[in-house]
C-alpha cells in the first residue's frame, strides 16, 4: 500500500517550476522496461505468480555483476521474497536495507478500460495493476542498484535489497524478512512517502513517513438462545449489538502526539489559513491546548492524526427472519496511534460497550504493533539532498500514515524505516488498489536521481 502525504490539501506549494534532473536515457529506458515486465506479473495472493517474478528481478541484477550467491528467493506457500545483498567496504556496518513489495491486489478484467496485466503507455501514464503501487518504486531501486553494481560503486555499508511479496494480504514474509535482517541499521521504504503536485503539476511538499497508525479488525459477538420471532426477549443479540456500536460511535479515544505528528502539524500551519492553520500551530506548541484539539477533532482530515480512531464496517445477524437472532457480529476497524497497544485497544472496546455478555476478539489481520521512527538527521539531510535537487526549497514534512506497509514489522524490531518514494503525483492521479491504476511517466527520471542520492548518501 502506497502511502503518500496526508496534508497535501494544507501545504502551499514554496518551490518554483524545476527541470527534471537529467539521467541517462538508458537508465530510463531500462527502469521503463522493469515496470512493464512487472506489471505483466499478476502476482496477486494465490495464483502464485511472485516466484516468477522475483527470478525476473534477480536476472536483471545479475546481469548487471550480482554473483548467484548474493540473491535469495525462497518460495512461502504461493508467494516469496527476495533478498539481494550488495556488499560494501565494512561488513562491522550495519546494512541499509530497501524494502518494497512484490504483490498486488487483485483486479478484474472485466472491469478495467484495459487489461489489468497487460501493461499499456498512454497519454504520459502506464496503466496496470501495481503500475503505482509498488512497481514503479521497486523497478526504479532495481534500475538504480544495477546501474551502480555496472558502475563499479562500492558502498561504505552492505545495501540490502528486501522485497516482500504479501503486503497486500498477510505480511508473513514481510515478518521473516524484518526478522532475518534484524540487524540493519535503517531501512528505506519505497511504498511510502513521496511527493504531492498541485492541478498543475507544480510541487506542493514532499512526505517522509516516519510512523504508520496500527492496523486492527475486532469482531465483537453476541450471541442468544432465540426463539419464535412472535415471542421477542429483552436479549435480542441484535439490540445489544446496535447498542453496543452506538457506544463505539460516541466514544472518542484520547489526542496524543509524537514529533512527526507536531512537525506535521507546524508544517501545514504556515500555509493553512483562519482559524484551523491557528489550531494546527497551536497544537503543534503544545498538544495539550484544548481549545486547538477541538478544532482539528472536528475536521475529518486531521482527526486522525490525533489519535485512534474505530469504527464499525461489517454486519451480520440472525439466521431466518421470522425467528429471534441466535447471534450478531460486527467488525470494528481500529487504526491506533503509535505507541499504543491493540490488546489495550480491545480493552477500550470492551469497556465502552460496557456489556459483559458481548465478546470482543482481535482478527487475524496481518498487522502488529509498531512505535514511530526518529527523525534521524543523516536521513532528513538526505531526503532534503534528494528531493531539493530536484526542486529547491520545496517543504519536506514528516507524515504519519494512517494505513499499513511493511515498515511495521521492522520498526517493531526496533529498526528506524522510513518512507522515502521518489513518486511526485497530483492528489488521487494513481488510483492504487482501484480502477484502471496508472503511474505518471514525468516523475520516472526523478524518481531515479532521488534513489540515487539517497543510496549513495546513506550507505556510506
């Protein structure tokens, strides 16, 4: 899941019109040709088609000087991952790991204008399932590690490639993959962050992620004994299931903060106007100012920047409609603010409901807890390096996520991951996980200048 920066409709673009930077029409063509071979791959969970892939991938590195060795791929159930090591000068240094992901989710033919898989340049875009999300970041750190391997670049640290291959679904390989590199030193996220323009293509900020809220479904059940529907009892699992999420609906969980979030919120200050640009600069001075909380709480966009928000999205009841329901489910969708535990969460949740007979279990949803990662200055320093090369001056803001990538598992191993897409895109331009997704042509050359940078700054 491409997370890209959440306050894009509150930062005012500060940087002038810049050309691209200039890269080698070769490099270009070859990442141009990465992304359409890995669009062809329809590596959606189950059809077993990321193995295929993965060996793709790993021919277009050795054949740019990776040894057989250095490249592992290992099957897990009808997906893989992949590592590939580039070795540096010092094996003592700890390995800067870039991590991305291979799957995609699923898309249907007979929806799509065009053939999901087949993919197709058009009108400046490629269109195709994972054209955005995650392929166009994956092939374009691909490209960059084999012109560098080509090169004859030797980096100062071990450069760990770590793709995934069921982000999208489970996360199983993402956690053995956070698990055998537990000793990196950071990683470089390229299915996160990145770059907003406006309506006309002019830069507005740039998004490093720093932290993601917490993924969890709850299912909450009631159950009944039932009868004839001419005989209603005061415990109708339905009633007490409506007014169970009733309480969910009106409880709102307490504001909390952390240094991404304030320097989020000071960012988007500045150009934000009237009351709500004073509430932001207001909490991002101190978080407890009630009267600013209360603002932000009551817009939609930034209330969940403040905190963790539930709230129900399936239903089900009853098994005939002239008999009593025997029991009623709903699920409960929770994103919690980092730092926060989802056991305390359900604890929350049992609590609000505030009904003994209801029972409230944590779905088996692929995600775990996950603290946010500090702003590291060697990583600002070259985030700011990257992208002001390519637009000088331009805001670059710190973002919490409010969905789910692959940092988590890392960062829950207490590894610093970080965000840092070279993809500048215009608000709801890709369509990643919809209809006839697509990946704008224009930020490609970008994309690669910014890799570039960032690898060679940070595995030194």
């Amino acid at each position: 899941m491409r997370i890209a920066l959440a306050l894009t409709a509150a930062l005012a673009a500060t940087s002038a019109f810049a050309a691209p930077p200039k890269v080698d029409p070769a490099l270009h063509d070859q990442a141009l040709e990465i992304l359409k071979r890995s669009v062809a791959f329809p590596t959606v969970a189950g059809r077993g088609q990321t193995v295929a892939y993965a060996q793709y991938l790993k021919g277009v590195l050795t054949a740019a000087g990776y040894k057989d060795e250095e490249i592992t791929i290992e099957p897990m159930g009808d997906t893989a991952f992949l590592i590939a090591r580039y070795p540096g000068k010092d094996p003592a240094k700890k390995p800067l790991v870039v991590n991305g992901h291979m799957d995609v989710v699923e898309a249907k033919p007979e929806d799509w204008e065009r053939d999901p898989f087949t993919p197709v340049i058009e009108n400046g875009y490629v269109y195709g399932r994972g054209a955005e999300d995650n392929k166009f970041d994956v092939s374009v750190v691909v490209a960059t590690l084999a012109k560098l391997r080509r090169a004859g670049w030797t980096p100062g640290r071990d450069v760990i490639l770590a793709l995934s291959g069921d982000e999208e679904t489970t996360m199983r390989t993402t956690a053995e993959l956070a698990k055998r590199l537990k000793n990196a030193e950071l990683v470089l996220n390229d299915d996160g962050g990145g770059g907003s323009l406006d309506p006309d293509g002019k830069p507005v900020a740039y998004g490093i992620q720093g932290a993601e809220k917490t993924y969890a479904d709850f299912t909450i059940t009631f159950t009944d004994p039932g009868g004839h529907s001419s005989r209603p009892t005061p415990t109708n699992a339905i009633y007490r299931l409506a007014k169970a999420l009733d309480r969910i609906a009106a409880y709102r969980f307490p504001t909390m903060s952390n240094d991404i979030t304030r320097a989020m919120f000071a960012a988007a200050a500045t150009s934000t106007p009237g009351e709500l640009g004073q509430a932001m600069r207001r909490f991002a001075a101190d978080p407890a100012d009630k009267a600013a909380i209360d603002t932000l709480s009551a817009d939609t966009n930034y209330n969940p920047m403040l905190r963790t928000t539930c709230v129900a999205t399936m239903l089900s009841g009853g098994h005939a409609p002239n008999a009593l329901p025997q029991s009623a489910t709903a699920t409960v969708n929770c994103r919690i603010f980092p730092g926060t535990s989802s056991a305390s969460v359900r604890d929350t949740l049992v609590d609000v409901i505030a009904d003994p007979t209801a029972k409230v279990t944590r779905n088996d949803d692929g995600s775990i807890d996950s603290p946010a990662s500090p702003l590291r200055p060697d990583v600002m320093a070259a985030v700011e390096k990257a992208v002001h090369a390519r637009y000088p001056g331009l805001a670059i803001v710190p973002a919490q996520a409010a969905g789910a990538t692959d940092s988590m598992y890392f960062r829950a191993q207490g590894i610093p991951s970080y965000g840092v897409s070279g993809m500048f895109t215009k608000d709801g331009e890709g369509f990643a996980h919809g209809l006839n997704e697509k990946a704008p042509l224009g930020t490609l050359d970008g994309d690669l200048a910014h890799w570039d940078t960032l690898l060679r700054e940070l595995a030194k």
